[in-house]
C-alpha cells in the first residue's frame, strides 16, 4: 500500500448487501456422501463414498441478498436442498447396491 499510494485494491464482487453462511450437519442420520455435483454456493466438501456420521457436518451452504433476511433465508433454503439431495441419493445408491447384489 506504501508503495502505490493505495490503501487497498478495488475487487469485483457480487452486487449482494448481505451474505449468510450456514453449515450441513448429518442430522437425518449417517450418510454416504453421493458422487453429485456439488452446487457452488457449497464449500468444505467431502470425497464421494466419505462415511459422516449422525450429528457431523457435512457441508458449508452460503446464501445471498440484499439484506440480512434474505441472505439467510436463501441459505436455510440451500441447506434443505443440499441435505434432500445428499440423503436421497445415498438411498438411491443403497438401493442400486442392494439390487446389485441380488
């Protein structure tokens, strides 16, 4: 900063006021992580087939908006689609497993 004569850099970031950020836990039980694509408004993913165990964080979900409500709102949204995803697909792959075996 001395040496250009400015205190900070000007950075293009997303045009939201607020930001939310909530973490998964495994509270449906323990789960399989799925071989999905995670969505990118998720962080601190696990490797597909990692074994969480109930109670254990999963994943981080993040939410935008223009205001506090919003932000977190989105993200409580996130949070319930990311755990129906993971946990419905870990029954599909039980099931295929399963079937597989048969």
């Amino acid at each position: 900063a001395c040496r250009t004569g400015t205190l900070w850099e000007t950075r293009n970031l997303p045009p939201f006021a607020a930001r939310a950020a909530q973490i998964l836990y495994a509270d449906r039980g323990d789960v399989t992580v799925p071989d999905i694509d995670w969505p990118a408004w998720t962080a601190d993913r696990p490797l597909a087939q990692s074994r969480i165990r109930a109670g254990h964080p999963i994943a981080t979900v993040f939410g935008e908006g223009a205001d506090s409500d919003t932000a977190f709102k989105q993200s409580e949204d996130r949070l319930q689609s990311l755990a129906d995803l993971i946990y419905s697909s870990d029954i599909r792959d039980l099931k295929e497993t399963i079937h597989a075996r048969a």
